[in-house]
C-alpha cells in the first residue's frame, strides 16, 4: 500500500490488477455474465473434449521411450566402441545431459525407466489425464454455483462427516 497526496492509503498497480483478475475468476464461476461465463466454459470444455482424443500420458510415454531406446543404444554403442578400442572417450554436453536426464549412466536404472514409460503407456491407452481436467473445469463451473445455492445442506452434511472421520481417527 502507499500513500497518496493527502495521505489516504491507495493498492499498488500490481496488487489492483491481481484484486480485478480474483473479481473477474470469480464473476466467472458464479456465472454473473451468462454470456462471458457461457463462452470461457464452452470453449475450455470444447478444447478439452477435442484433447481428450489423444492421451497426454501415451503420447508422453511414447516420446520418452523413443528418445530412451536412442540413448540406451547410444551407451551400448558407446560400451562396446570402448570395449574393443580399450579407451576412454570423452563425453560431449549433449550425451550427458541425455544420461542425467535418463539415467544411461546406469543401465538398470534406465530398463527400469523404459518398464515404466511401456506400462504408462497402456495406463494412457485406458486412462486418459484429458478427463480429469474436464471433470476439474466442469467442477469449478459448478460447485460453486451449487454451494452459493445449498450452504446450509452442504455445511451440515460436511460437519457430519467430518466429525465421523475425527470419531475414526480418533480410535
């Protein structure tokens, strides 16, 4: 906060941009512009739903895998190059940052990491991430508005299972 002229606190710049970004968030999720709130929702749901065709976790899994196989060949190449020439060869930035980033230096720790990118990508196959973020955006338009609604039904029930959970824990 600073000082104006006659000496009345004012908000920062900055801090009144960040006060009017909070307002316009929530103006949204209460849905006060029907027609703004119609639009940003319509057209986060349509970005998501048309994502959710590919799945982030497989086309992750399969880019890492792909750059794997070329630096775990790479480290073979390099160990048999070693093995028949009986010397060490100097390593370049680009290959080390390619072993740190996939462990090559350790080739159990790289299998290993290769495993896990092939079950990801049978997880992304059946599990798409895409969902939960349309769940979240459909959540946040929708929660609030429900809650703004049924305060009091929400809270009593909240209270109840809460203290259910304390009664639990408590034992």
């Amino acid at each position: 906060m600073h000082a104006n002229s006659d000496n009345t606190p004012s908000m920062t710049t900055s801090g009144m941009e960040i006060k009017h970004w909070k307002e316009q968030v929530v103006d949204l999720l209460y849905w006060r512009d029907l027609q703004r709130t119609g639009v940003v929702f319509g057209a986060s749901l349509f970005l998501l739903l048309s994502l959710s065709v590919c799945s982030i976790i497989s086309v992750i899994s399969y880019v890492a895998l792909a750059l794997l196989s070329v630096t775990i060949s790479f480290r073979i190449y390099k160990g048999i190059l070693q093995a028949v020439q009986k010397s060490e060869d100097v390593n370049t930035q680009s290959s080390s940052l390619l072993r740190r980033l996939f462990l090559v230096e350790d080739l159990v720790d790289s299998l290993k990491f290769a495993v896990l990118m092939w079950i990801l990508t049978y997880v992304g196959a059946l599990f798409n991430g895409l969902t939960l973020l349309i769940l979240g955006l459909i959540g946040a338009f929708s929660w609030p508005v429900i809650y703004e609604k049924h305060q009091a039904q929400i809270d009593h029930y909240y209270g109840l299972v809460n203290k259910q959970i304390k009664d639990v824990l408590g034992k």
